[in-house]
C-alpha cells in the first residue's frame, strides 16, 4: 500500500499541498513588504505636502484675519490656483474631491491612478486649502496615497494582491499619516468603497501600510493628537444615551443637508474662469463675516473641545456650521480641490457643541465629539472609521457615545452620501461592474 510519503518520494517533487502552503506564504511576504514599502512612500510624501500646507497657510492666515478685501482676493487666489493646476495636469478638467477619484479608480478602472494626476490635484488642493479654500487634507493625502501605490505596482509588478487592493493600501496609509491614526486609516479603505459593505481583500496590505505610514509620519510631525484629548471617564447614564441618539438624528438630518448642497454646487464644477472668479469672491466673502469657516478649520473644533468656545452662542455655532457648508461646497464645486472628510468633523462638532447648549444649557465636549463621528459616518458612509478617528484624535472617552450617534446618523441619512455616484452599495455590486467591464473589453 503506497503512502502519500511513497508517492511524493517517487515523483521526485513537493506534494501539491506543500507547493501550495508555499506559495501562499511566498505571496503573503511579498504583499506585507510591498504594503509597507507603500506606506513609507506616502508616509514621506505626506510629510512633505503637510509642510507646504502649514506654510502657505501661515501665510495667507494672516492676511485672512485682516478682514477688509484680504478675504476676498485670497478666496479668488485659492480657487483659481487650485483649478490652474487642474487644468494643466489632469485627464478630468475639474477640481473636486480628491476620495471622489480614488473611489472611481477602485470601482471602475482597476485601481489605475495615475501619478502625475494624483501629484497634480495634490498640489492644486494645497494651493486650495493653503490660500484659505474651505476643505480637507485627507482627500489629497488619500489620492496621493492611492497614486503613490498604483504607480509603485506598475513599476515593480509584485505578485498577490491586485492593483486596486494596494491603491485601497496607499490611501489608508495616506490617511493615517495626515491624522496620525492608523486604526482609522485602516478602517476607511476598508469602508469608503462601499456604503453597506467592507472591501475585506484590502485588510491586510492595508494594515502593513497605515502603520508604515504612521511611524514616518510621527517621527517628522510628531505624535501629539490632531484634536485635544479629552480626559477623564464618561459616566454612561440613559439620559446621555439618549442625547447620543437623538444628536444621531440631527447629524444624519445635518448630512443629507451638506450633502445635497455640495451636489447643487458641484453642477459648477466644469464652468468656466468667470463662475470660479464668483465663487472666490463668494468664499471671501463667507470670510469677512466668519473667517473661522475657511480653511481647515482645525482652530474652531480645538475650540469646542477644550472649552475655550464659551464664549460663542448657539446661534453663532450653528451659523458656523452653515456657512462651512456652503463655504466647503463652494470650494470643491466651483474650481478648487480637497476632501470633505474634515470639513465634516467641523460642522459635526459644530453641531454638537450647539446642541448641548441647547439641550444641556452648558458646554458638552463628549456630545461636540459624537457629532463629529455622525455627521462623517452618516456624509461619507464610514461608520466604523468615523468613530475610531474621534478615538484617535481627541480621546477614548466618547467612544460608546460616539458609536451610537454615528450608528443613527448612518441610518439616518439612507443612501445621502458625497460619492454616491461612485461607492457603489456592496461588494456584489463591484463584481458586478468588473464582469460587464470584462466583457465589454472582450467585445
């Protein structure tokens, strides 16, 4: 009776088990070296774009603050620096959302993006964001990202993992190095794809390539939190749970209202030099009457969570909110580039702030930090990464909290979502799309 042993012996070769088991542990070395070859790729890419963005900000701040007709030529100056640029470098003669892109380069092309298109809207959102455009540093990290990661595939060709896996790979390391939260990183390639379902395949390049991208990141900006952390425990009690549900219905309400004005705004997007020079002078002019609403933003929401905001009234919260709405729809719908992701962290703490000093008659960062997570989970479709990212950057604390607003937000806001033309429902979806893509390039 002849043995498995006897038959390989024989045949003078491996069993087919044994060949398999190898080349699977063959592939999955070559997927964690090129995944964090990856990350420190975009880690340093960041570094360097999140240094040109502090520069020229500190620049333009300054003049912002003025007042006077400084708002208004620097938000002329920051959209038309930003669709410049666009028209000079990308495929796609439009300004817009750098996540938007790579979306489409996961769904529909492939995972292709192409490099000097990532590099170019990069450059274009940071003139954008740097000259007072109103939008995110993550939409430009995440394209860069992504673009980074599709070029590095094509020049080296590692066997495993697809194109579009590792582009998925690019932009969590890119995120995760712009916020300095890799967790969240991780989790927003895994969701942005979809709007009810994960892109599973990605997880562990993912993984390799947010950490990667992190320990270069901290090493040159540091670890310090994005956000200032709130310390102390939280006593969860019924009536903070239902504050947290209720704050869940306002941030989804609050999402499908951002999102349908962004949407009204983008149809701009495509015009002319003329409707990019009206928007400008729109954007300054939001900037004469709040100047916190330009830029990032980042001043403001550190405001609401350290308790320095006590001075500002609910009505002056709630006036912020609206006009970031308007002022970030009128930057990506009318020439400039950027993400949306921040810009909804704002009008979430925005949100949360005026509503416990409505609610509660006081200040409540807890609830400023829950409105945060609803209204990114509920306009991005993340749930899971919209929370882990107020873990990450402004404390553990509202955790629980957190995850209840932006579990109702999410339900809330039903199919509401920036990209809805782009992140398709569920991964079935994706196959779907791949096999008539498939055919049509056979026919």
């Amino acid at each position: 009776m002849h043995t498995a042993y006897d038959n390989f012996r024989g045949a003078g070769s491996a069993p087919e088990g044994v060949l398999a088991v190898a080349g699977g542990r063959e592939q999955s070395l070559v997927t964690a070296l090129f995944s964090l070859l990856v990350g420190l790729a975009v880690g340093l890419a960041v570094v360097l774009v999140s240094t040109l963005y502090g520069f020229l900000w500190s620049f333009s701040r300054h003049f912002i603050l003025r007042g006077g007709f400084w708002p208004l030529l620097f938000g002329c100056l920051a959209l038309l620096s930003g669709l410049l640029v666009v028209k000079a470098v990308a495929s796609e003669k439009a300004g817009g959302c750098g996540t938007h892109r790579l979306i489409e380069a996961y769904n529909f092309k492939e995972g292709s993006l192409g490099f000097r298109e990532s590099l170019g809207r990069t450059l274009a959102s940071v003139l954008t964001i740097g000259l007072g455009g109103s939008a995110g540093m993550e939409g430009p990290s995440l394209l860069l990202g992504g673009g980074i990661a599709s070029s590095l595939h094509r020049l080296l060709k590692p066997r495993g993992e697809e194109e579009r896996v590792y582009v998925l790979a690019g932009a969590a390391a890119g995120l995760s190095a712009i916020f300095r939260a890799p967790l969240t990183g991780i989790l927003f390639a895994l969701e942005i794809p979809f709007q009810r379902d994960l892109a599973k395949e990605a997880f562990v390049p993912a993984t390799f390539s947010s950490i990667a991208a992190y320990l270069v990141s901290a090493s040159f900006l540091g670890v310090e939190r994005v956000f200032p952390a709130i310390g102390g425990g939280v006593t969860l009690s019924l009536e903070l749970l239902a504050h947290s549900a209720a704050l869940g219905v306002l941030a989804g309400f609050t999402a499908k209202l951002f999102v349908w004005v962004y949407e009204q705004l983008s149809r701009f997007r495509r015009g002319a030099f003329p409707a990019t020079l009206v928007g400008g002078a729109l954007l300054g002019l939001i900037g004469v009457v709040a100047p916190q609403a330009l830029g990032l933003g980042y001043d403001s929401i550190h405001a609401v969570l350290s308790g320095e905001a006590g001075s500002w009234t609910a009505t002056f919260l709630l006036l912020l909110l609206s006009l970031k709405i308007l002022a970030t729809s009128i930057t990506l719908g009318m020439g400039g580039s950027g993400g949306l992701f921040v810009p909804s962290l704002f009008v979430g703490a925005m949100l949360g702030a005026a509503y416990s000093r409505i609610a509660l008659g006081a200040d409540n960062a807890i609830l400023a930090m829950c409105g945060m997570a609803g209204v990114v989970a509920a306009g991005n479709k993340t749930l899971l990464a919209s929370v882990a990212l107020v873990a990450e950057t402004a404390g553990t604390p509202s955790l629980m909290t957190s995850l209840i607003t932006a579990t109702v937000a999410y339900y809330v806001s039903g199919s509401s979502s920036f990209y809805r033309d782009v992140q398709l429902p569920t991964r079935a979806s994706n196959h779907t799309m791949s096999a008539l893509s498939a055919r049509e390039n056979s026919g």
